[in-house]
C-alpha cells in the first residue's frame, strides 16, 4: 500500500525532477521579461511537491528548501505552473495525469487533513467548514464559480447570459442575504457533487440522477410525502433508479430542514439487559432518539425505522413508513438451504440521507440520496462487521469450519459465502446490486472517462477499494488523488445534536403520523399543495413542423400534461439544445420534410443532436481503414437519404470500439447493466450524455412518402444512442390513415407511462388530465371577440400571427407552360419584390395564399356571433386561469397567435379551411347543431375513427362542403376560429436568378386540381396554386425567402454540374442557368459542363424548351436531354433511363472531376433517382455496395449532392387510392411488427 499513498513518501527520481526544473526555468526565464509583474507570488511549489513527492499536496503549506529551488522563484512575479499529478496503475504499467487537481482554488476552500509530514486520508471525517451560515461575501464567491461551472457546461460561459445571471445572483444577495439557484442550475449542481464524490465507487452512473427539488416543501409532512415518492421512484420494482430528493437551504442557520435518519430505509436496534443487541447495533442510538418521541417499536429484530424530519427548524416529527412501499430482500444461499433459516434480510435502496449539499454557497441540510447497494456493502460490511450484525462465526459453524484458529481462513470463507448469499438472492428477486469486481472496473472506466473529459477524477482509495478480495480488483492498483472539490456531498452533525428545541424538555413525545393520515391531510388541506408536489418533475414538449399541425399536438399534449407536470412546449428552432442534459422527461412530436430531413424549424436540433452523437462516438474508437469518419452532417444525411435503419447502424459501426469488431452496440438497461453473475463479471454500462433522459417520440407523416416518419424515427434512435430512456416505442401517425386517433391513443399512453414511471399517484390533478383526453379545449365561455378601433395592415399581422419578415410582391407577368389540360397545368409568375430581400439560386419563396373566396363566403353565412359584420376589426381572446395561494385568478389575453383583422381575413388568410376538419372541430359543429339527427350523423363519424378515416379520404371535405351537409349547424365564429388550425405558407423554389432577375422573383408552378370521390365527386383546387393563377398584373403577393443552403451553386462555376428534374422540379434550375449566364458574361469565367436531364409526359409539356435550347446554343448548358413517359410512337422513357444512357461519363464526372449532382422532383422519383445512380457508380466504377455506400456519403460530406425533394401531390383518383392502400398496407405492418 506504499506504492498507493506515495503522497507521503520521497521517490528519487532525479533524472525526471531535474527535467521538470529545467523546464520550470526556462518558463520563468520566458516570463521575466514580461514587465510590470508587481506582485510577489508567495512560492511555486517544485515539480516534486506537485508531483507526489516529498510531501502532501493538498496540504497548506510548501517549503522551499534548496538554494537551487530558491534561485527558481523570482521576486515580483506571480506565476502559476500547475504540474500534473502522475498516477500510476501497477497492473498494466499504465499512467494518467491529474490537472484537476490544480483547479482546488477555485473550487473549494478546505484541504485534506495531511501535513508535511503526516497522511491523513484513512481519518472517516472529510474536512469541512462547520455549521456557521455563509456571509454574503462567501456565498457571492461560491455563486460565481459554481454558475460560472454551470455555463461552462452548457457552452455558455461568459455569455450575455452569463453575465446576467450573476448580476441576478449579485442582487438577490444584497438583497437577502442568499440567493435561489434555478432549477437547471440545481440538477447539474446535484450531479456534479456525486460526480466529485471522492468515496463513491459507483459515479460512473452520476448521469442518470434523478431530481425532486423539493424546494416549495415547508412542513414535515411534506417532507414526508416527498420522500415517500423517492422511495417509490427509487425501488421502481427492484430495477433501481439513481434519484435525490432536495428540501428548502438553509437560511440563518436556525430554520434549517433536516432528515434526522442516516439513511431513508434502516433496521432498528435495540440494546438489551445482557448488553447484546437485538437487531442493528449500528442504529441503537437513533433508535433510542425515535422512542423517546414518541415512536412504540414492535421490538423485533427486522423493525424499520420510522422517518424524523424537522422542518423550518420546527421540533422533528416522526412518520412511519408504509411497509408496502419498502422492497426487501430474503436472504438464502444457492448451496447451503440452511441459511435461509439464519432469517436474514436487507432492503434494497441504499438512501443516504444525513449529508448536506454544498452547491454555489448554499447549504441544502434536507437531502436524500441513492444509488444501488454493491454486494459487499450488505455481505461485509453491514451482515460481517464485528460492530454490526457479526454474522460471520454463525455462518462459519454452520459450514462446520474450524473457527478455532485464523489459520483456516474460516472468516474469509464465511465471508465470501454471506456475499454469494447476497448476491444470489437479489439477482433472484430482480433488485438491481453489482459485485465488487464489476463495481471495479466500472470505476476504473469511469477514471479514464474523467481524466479524457476533465482531466482528473478526486477518489479515496481507502473507500473505493472493496472489503473484500481488494488485490484482485482493478482498483487496488491504481493511484489515486485524494482532494476535495465544490459541488460535494459532506458530512454533517446528526440533528439530535445540533437541534434547538423551542420547548424545554427535548424529549417530550411527538404526536405520531401514518402515511394514509398524511396522505388525506395533503388532499384536505390544499389542491395546490399537491399540483404543486407533482408539478416538481420538468416535462419538455419539443415539435418540428412544417405545416403546423405537429405544433398543434404538442400544444394539446402540453395540455393534458400541464395537470400533472411542470410542462414547457417549445419549438425545436427556439429550443437550447444545451439544456437537453439535464432534462428529465423529454417528448418529441415532429413532423419530416422531404425525403426523410427534418422540418425546417427542427434542422438545427438535428444537427446538434448528431454533434452530440459523433462527439460521444468518436471519444474511444479509431476511423475505419481506408474511409473518412462520417461527421455529424453526413451522418444526418445518409440517415435521411439511405435504407434506414442498416444503413444508420453500419455508419455508426465506424465510430464503435476494436473491441465490438464493428458491431453495432445495443444500449444496456439499467438492470442488465448492474446485475453480474456470480461466476463472471458484468460489462460496464455506456453511460451516455443522455442517460438520466426519458424520452418518447410521436413522429407524424404520410405513407406516401418512402422515408415514412424518418425524422421522428431518427430522433428516437439517437436519443437512445445517446443514453436517453425510451418510454415507449416511436408511434408514427399516418396522415393517410387514422393519424388523428393514434396521436389520441400515444398521448393517453404516454401520460399514464409517465405518471407511473415517476410514481406519480393518481390524485385530483391526474383525474383532471384523464379526462381531458377527448374533450374540446375551447368552449364558448373561454373566447371572445373584442372590437378594437383599427386592423393592422395584412402585412403586419401576418408578420405579427407567423413571427416572419415578409416582402411584398407584384405580379409582372403571369402566363400557362406548355399544354395543359383540365387537371394538369404548369404556369410562371414573375413578380416583382418593392424591398430589399436576399436570395441565391436554388433558395425557396414562401407564398402566403388566400382561401378560395366562394369557400370563405359559405362559412361566413353559417357564423352566429358576428351579426354578419364580417369586416370588422375584432381580436380573438382567450381566458387563461392563473392558480395563486389566494386562489384561481382568470383573466382575458389576447390570442397568441391570430392578431387584430377581420373575420373575412382571418378566414381568407389566417385560417385552414380546406383540409378536412380534425375530429375535435367536427365535435364542436356537433354540439352547435340544432338538429340531433345532423349531430348523430357527426358523432357516428368522431366515435368510429375507421369511418371517420374513410370519409376523410374518399370525400376529403373542405369546411364549406361539411356544413352543407349539416344545415342546423351554426357556430360560435369565435370558438370555431379558435380551433381551426393555421393556414400554412407553400413553398416554391426560385425559379431565377438574383444576378439576372434583380428585384424579381420568379416561380414555377404546377397547379392542383383534382376530382374526390374516385374521380366522380366534386372539383377540389389547390390553395396556392389555383390562387396564383387567378393573380393578374400588379396584383400583390405576401412572401418570404426561406433559404436552402445545401442546394446551392457552387462557388467555382468551373465544377461540372449534373441537373435532374422532371415536371416542375426543373424549377430551380431554370435559375441555375439563367445565373451561369450572366456570370459568364459579365466575369469571363470559363464555366464547366453542365448536364440537365429533364423528363415530363408529352413533347407539348417540354417547360422552357426554348429557353433551354438557347442556353446550350451559348454554351451555358452542355447537354439538354429530355425523356417523354407518353408520347406516342417514340420509345417512353423517364430520367432514370437517361442517366443510365449517360453513366459512364456521370461516373466519371463524380468520381474523377468532383462534380455535383443536383435532383428536384418528388420524393418517389428522388429515391428512384438515388437507386440508380448507385448502379451506375457501382458498375462504371467497379465498386461494390458498401463502397459505392460509402462513396454517396463522401458525396453528401462534401456538399456534392443535393436534393429539393416535395411530396406527391394527390390530384388524380389513382395517386390518391394508392397511396390509401399502402397507408393502410403500412398501418398493418406496423401493427403486426408490435405483436
């Protein structure tokens, strides 16, 4: 053990010291010439003090004494060399440097108790500060580090943020005197104490700790209540969850709140006549504190302790626990069935809680801790030690060992035994335990770990060394540095000794609570005390969306979860994705964009998501021979583009450990990461950044599309890639079938998941959620219209509803392409923008279309509220119920979303009224019908979502042709505005160029309409293409840029470029070449092919040929191929065909001449597209799969191939009835994959 506390011991390495000196000079050398260095450093220590030599380095003073040394330390200068402390592993021969160690300053303001001379480190007390409350002054200088630690791991450290906070901080203490920590600040402040514990074996798992500030707590018996659900959360049915519950600072010192307990869960002990002891000898005096207030114990061996809490620095009360929520475990032997007649027993949660939390200069004196037993704390320590239940003679007799000499090792056989006992009967019971081997080298795991992220990990060798079998444990070889830092867990007085009672006699009995007493004084006494007690756990709602409606579930989820939890909904795009570590309930619902990719509100989370990946990917694993590691923007792409889920595993496969051989690395549970067996050892879990994440994932799409739900089914997958755990399965809702009703059966699901996962019994609060699934949120007596004196502009309240910067625009030309025909035509405007507004080629515009004015008119004629005054300026308001300790407080607030218009705008602008109404509005028009049979013939279609789907597709009624269909029906314009959902923007992509075209933009528009019913029903017409082509000359249009970096031109006009894009995806090409011209013309660049491959269905449908025609005559297109999927008596082609005529010089065009490839269309024909330039690279390039994989995503790493992929539009019966059946097709897939 020399070797180990080598702190306090000399080594003689000369040769290595005298290194060191020398670069020490030579650093002061360096720094004597920097002038008006005024101040004295009071003595650098030598490399040898710093290094573990000679003397202590924790300890306060450092002499110099060598006149050598003495020459190193200059006057008037101050100069810090912190040296890394060398610890060594005498097993492997390895070492690891410890920096952390020179950061004690900063964050701590006790040493170690060693001295020159003396080591102190096996002395139990950890040095402290005492139980003085901190000055203003000292809890300032705390706070400033702490919340300068907290930024730090955010990213942002220094930060307008920052700064903020602690002028925040600054004021609140010189105001009060203290200061209250934010709740993210408190959950990285409470697993950062674990993080630093120095006697704790277990911290590899400081992630996954769970938090309940139970700050708001101010009595005993909510003190009680609160530790109650820890336990609950805690035992979880055996599979241990790492969790700490927080009460109120302390103040002045003598209002603390304390758990008298040393831990939650302890056996009694009682002293007897003879001086034995019946039960734990370890608790007898705790036990004596208990009877004297007031407690009548059964006095059997196995009694467990009641609860003392003292709230406020109130007398303590006592509380018995109910033994139903107390999981223990029988203790029997595998071999041996007499032990089980010894009638022993443990219980499962290890809870500390006697020590106090010292985070940013705040004392939290009321903690409850735990994590899960390691099998020698029960089997040694608490069954074995002599001053405990010293079980190990009687085991030893029984095994008929020779207990009358120690040379027959009968203690350690005996000793081993217990512990196999231990472990063998919690492994039966399912309860979460590690053997002390595995503990081991999870812990030497979790020293490398630290070392690679904070260079250094504080540890008392003394306590993580096992009491047991320690030579054979990795642990016992390897040295470790003993110091202290802030946030920490410390030791305190136990409170029977430092309590001021308010009466005299101390010892006078206190009135006895049961839990159900406590539990009917909770519900008697307030609602809000209890919303309050289970509004502690965080819920975060995130969406991504395009068209709105993933924001619209969210905000109904958010609802139903706002009863039970303290719930946030955001969207991604204003989402601080550095928080997401210390969240603690995470629910995605989000929509996918394209082919795969993430709505553009959801692109930056993606990407930090997949940052967070790579990071904790690449920390331990090499680059696979002969490719580029993958970064975290062609991992998102190749998830978006390629097979799903082989295709993300074999990516990901890159990054994983030699010693997986590549194979993809399933997440451990936390059961089957902690229970090892007897004969072997247990893997140590990959703890991610994630880990103490739940997560559940709602993904929305269209079956239409071949990457269905992907973005959703992304996020769920990196989530747990990242540690995160996952509630339930993603649920994908099929907007082709039935995605209304699963997202009610997710969010029904995923609320009671929640409420159990967090122990979170059902009260008032929860029978208010439950019953709000279903139910309208908005009722006539919750919005109203207010008048107001003047509308704001169609601009600016557009501005103001969907939080954009528009332009206006002027139509200057509006004319058809090509032949068109009764259901397909294609037309181009150009309009004319009246502001500045930035664009590049291959960027989008969005158009904010108005409703077909017929449809407008119909529904107007149905409102009842209005008096048909459609054109005044009114503003939706919603009543919103604030609960206060005084009572509800309700107040009218003006909508969040629709500003001060008309009611013919809002409905001609604001609101969708085309697409069929959600089963939530059609129960409204239900309940404002006159005429039962009209009602009856809604709620037939709302109780069976199989009906309601099909009428949905086979009719897909707009709101005017519904309230056709039920003449009775008149609704309040109020509530029914409230509930419709928004009208989204359409996006086109930018048909022209900024160079060619200044102040114009131009589009390409194919305009929608088509026939429902099979072809037979009524005419349906697309919202933004039939209103642009209805615009006429100097007509006005609301837009905005939304740009698309990944589509752009490159900047060398020299690449060679390959253009695909059939129909109308030939759009933003047109500004491609238009673009090309003119810097041809005007820089004289020497311009690189470019290769338009064009398809559509009749020569008459060639869009732009003479446009085309003229670039390739001037050079600017090099080849212009078209291929005809109808024209008569030719050979029907389609683009894959032509790229096939064409693949040997496609292949060298990409392989050889770094040209991009370029693909605009629908997302069917873009994956088409996608498969067979695989085959072509693949057979000109005479590469195999994996390669010609691996090639399309050097292509996407480097930004040369892009897509500007859009959904199959549903204009004719055929698209429209297949796309049905395979969404029904995909819906019972699914539904089989799950059983």
């Amino acid at each position: 053990m020399s070797k180990i506390f080598n702190c306090c011991s000399k080594d003689t390495e000369s040769s290595h010291l005298n290194g060191m000196n020398k670069e020490l000079a030579t650093m002061e050398n360096n720094v004597d010439k920097i002038k008006d260095c005024d101040k004295v450093d009071r003595g650098i220590p030598k490399a040898e003090h710093m290094n573990g030599y000679h003397g202590c380095p924790f300890s306060e003073k450092v002499d110099i004494d060598s006149e050598n040394e003495k020459r190193l330390v200059k006057p008037n200068l101050r100069l810090k060399v912190p040296q890394p402390l060398r610890l060594k592993n005498h097993m492997f021969a390895e070492e690891n440097l410890d920096t952390l160690h020179s950061h004690i300053d900063d964050v701590t303001h006790f040493n170690t108790k060693c001295s020159e001379k003396v080591c102190q480190s096996s002395i139990m007390d950890i040095p402290g500060r005492g139980n003085a409350p901190r000055s203003p002054e000292e809890v300032f200088k705390d706070a400033e580090t702490f919340i300068r630690q907290y930024f730090s791991s955010i990213k942002r450290e220094n930060s307008d943020a920052h700064l903020a906070r602690l002028r925040e901080v600054d004021k609140e203490i010189q105001a009060s005197g203290t200061y209250q920590l934010k709740t993210p600040e408190l959950v990285f402040g409470a697993k950062l104490a674990w993080r630093n514990a120095a006697r704790c074996i277990g911290r590899i798992q400081w992630k996954k700790l769970q938090i309940f500030d139970c700050r708001e707590v101010t009595t005993a018996s909510g003190m009680f209540e609160a530790l109650c659900n820890h336990i609950k959360y805690a035992t979880n049915k055996g599979n241990i969850r790492s969790a700490i519950t927080i009460f109120p600072q302390r103040t002045d010192g003598k209002h603390d709140y304390r758990i008298w307990n040393p831990q939650l869960i302890t056996y009694a002990g009682y002293l007897q006549p003879d001086g034995s002891v019946l039960g734990d000898p370890a608790r007898v005096e705790f036990t004596e504190i208990c009877i004297q207030l007031g407690w009548k114990p059964p006095r059997t061996a196995w009694d467990v302790l009641p609860l003392v809490l003292s709230a406020d620095g109130r007398d303590p009360e006592y509380f018995e626990i109910p033994r139903e929520i107390i999981m223990e475990i029988n203790i029997e032997h595998p071999s041996y069935d007499w032990f089980k007649d010894l009638g022993l027993k443990w219980y499962a949660l290890p809870a500390v809680s006697n020590m106090r939390l010292d985070c940013g200069g705040l004392e939290f004196t009321a903690t409850a801790f735990n994590g899960w037993y390691m099998g020698t704390e029960i089997g040694c320590r608490n069954l074995c030690d002599s001053n405990r239940l010293n079980i190990v003679e009687s085991v030893a007799c029984k095994m008929g060992l020779d207990t009358s000499s120690y040379v027959s090792l009968w203690k350690d056989k005996a000793l081993v035994e217990v512990n196999i006992a231990v472990l063998h009967s919690f492994h039966r019971d399912n309860a979460s335990i590690v053997d002390h081997h595995s503990a081991s080298e999870q812990f030497i795991k979790h020293l490398d770990n630290e070392n690679r992220s904070r260079g250094g990990c504080p540890s008392d060798w003394i306590w993580i060394v096992p009491p047991m079998s320690s030579s054979l444990t990795a642990v016992f070889h390897q040295e470790m540095a003993l110091y202290y830092v802030r946030p920490s867990y410390d030791y305190q007085e136990p409170a029977w000794k430092t309590h001021q009672w308010s009466k005299s006699d101390g010892n006078k009995a206190r009135r006895k609570f049961h839990f159900k007493q406590i539990a009917r004084a909770v519900k008697f006494t307030s609602k809000l005390f209890s919303q309050a007690l289970s509004k502690r756990i965080k819920a975060t709602i995130l969406y991504a969306t395009e068209t709105g409606k993933s924001e619209l579930y969210a905000k109904e989820l958010g609802t139903i979860f706002g009863h039970a939890f303290n719930v946030q909904v955001q969207c991604m795009s204003d989402y601080d994705i550095f928080s997401i570590e210390h969240e603690t309930l995470l629910l995605i619902v989000t929509s996918t964009f394209g082919n795969g990719e993430p709505p553009a509100n959801g692109v930056t989370f993606a990407e930090h998501l997949f940052q967070m990946l790579y990071n904790e990917k690449k920390n331990d694993q090499a680059d696979s021979a002969g490719y580029k590691t993958p970064t975290p923007k062609s991992l998102m792409r190749a998830n978006s583009v390629m097979t799903p889920r082989n295709e993300y595993k074999r990516q990901l496969s890159r990054l994983e450990s030699s010693r997986s051989n590549n194979e993809y690395k399933r997440q451990l549970t936390r059961l089957e990461s902690n229970k090892s067996s007897i004969g072997g050892t247990s893997s140590a879990e990959n703890i991610g950044p994630l880990s103490n994440v739940c997560f559940a994932v709602f993904a929305l799409g269209s079956s239409v599309y071949p990457k269905f739900c992907f973005f959703g089914k992304t996020v769920d997958r990196v989530l747990e890639d990242l540690g995160g755990e996952r509630l339930l399965e993603v649920n994908c809702g099929d907007e082709m079938y039935g995605q209304e009703q699963q997202f009610r059966t997710w969010s029904s699901n995923i609320f009671h998941v929640a409420c159990e996962t967090f122990c979170l019994e059902e009260n008032d609060t929860i029978k208010d959620a439950e019953k709000s699934f279903g139910v309208i949120p908005i009722t006539k007596d919750t919005v109203r219209f207010s008048n107001v004196e003047k509308g704001l502009p169609i601009k600016n309240a557009l501005e103001e509803s969907y939080k954009k910067h528009f332009i206006t625009c002027r139509v200057k030309e509006n004319k058809p392409l090509g032949d068109f025909s009764s259901d397909r035509a294609t037309i181009f405007v150009d309009m004319e923008v009246d502001s500045e507004f930035k664009y590049e080629p291959g960027d989008h515009v969005g158009i904010m279309a108005c409703n077909r004015k017929e449809i407008v008119d119909t529904v107007l004629s149905r409102l009842k509220d209005v008096d048909h005054i459609y054109d005044r300026p009114v503003q939706l308001q919603v009543m919103k119920e604030t609960l206060t300790p005084t009572g509800a407080i309700k107040t009218w607030e003006k909508h969040e979303r629709l500003p001060a218009v008309t009611v013919r705008e809002l409905f001609t602008r604001f609101l969708d009224i085309t697409t069929p109404p959600s089963s939530k509005v059609l129960k409204y028009l239900a309940s404002a019908c006159t005429d039962t049979s009209d009602a009856e013939c809604i709620k037939e279609l709302i109780e069976d979502s199989n009906k309601f789907d099909d009428w949905r597709y086979h009719y897909y009624p707009h709101l005017a042709e519904v309230l056709t269909q039920i003449p009775s029906c008149r609704p309040q314009a109020s509530v029914l505005v409230a509930l419709l959902p928004p009208l989204q923007p359409r996006f086109y992509s930018i048909s022209s160029s900024p160079l060619a075209h200044p102040k114009r933009i131009h589009v390409t528009v194919a305009v929608v309409q088509y026939k429902t019913q099979n072809g037979e029903g009524s005419t349906h017409y697309g919202v933004c293409s039939t209103y642009l082509q209805s615009l006429k000359v100097n007509d006005e249009v609301v837009a905005f840029i939304r740009r698309a970096p990944n589509f752009h031109m490159p900047s060398d006009i020299s690449v060679p470029l390959i253009l695909v894009g059939p129909g109308s995806g030939i759009a933003p090409f047109r500004g491609f070449w238009h673009h090309r011209r003119h810097l041809i013309q005007n820089n004289g660049s020497e311009a690189g092919p470019l290769w338009l491959f064009f398809g559509c269905r009749y020569r008459g449908m060639d869009l732009y040929k003479d446009e085309k025609e003229e670039a390739v005559k001037d050079g600017v297109i090099t080849k212009a191929m078209v291929a005809f999927s109808r024209e008569e008596c030719i050979n029907k082609k389609h683009v894959q065909a032509l790229l096939e005529d064409e693949g040997a010089e496609i292949s060298k065009i990409l392989l050889e001449k770094g040209g991009h490839f370029y693909v605009c269309g629908d997302c069917k024909m873009a994956e088409e597209v996608q498969q067979k330039l695989k085959e072509i690279i693949k057979n000109h390039g005479k590469l195999t799969d994996t390669e010609v994989d691996d090639f399309i995503l050097v292509l996407m790493e480097e930004n040369r191939y892009h897509e500007d992929i859009f959904g199959i539009t549903l204009r004719t019966s055929i698209v429209h009835t297949a796309s049905r059946e395979t969404a029904k097709r995909t819906r019972l897939e699914s539904g089989q994959s799950q059983t």
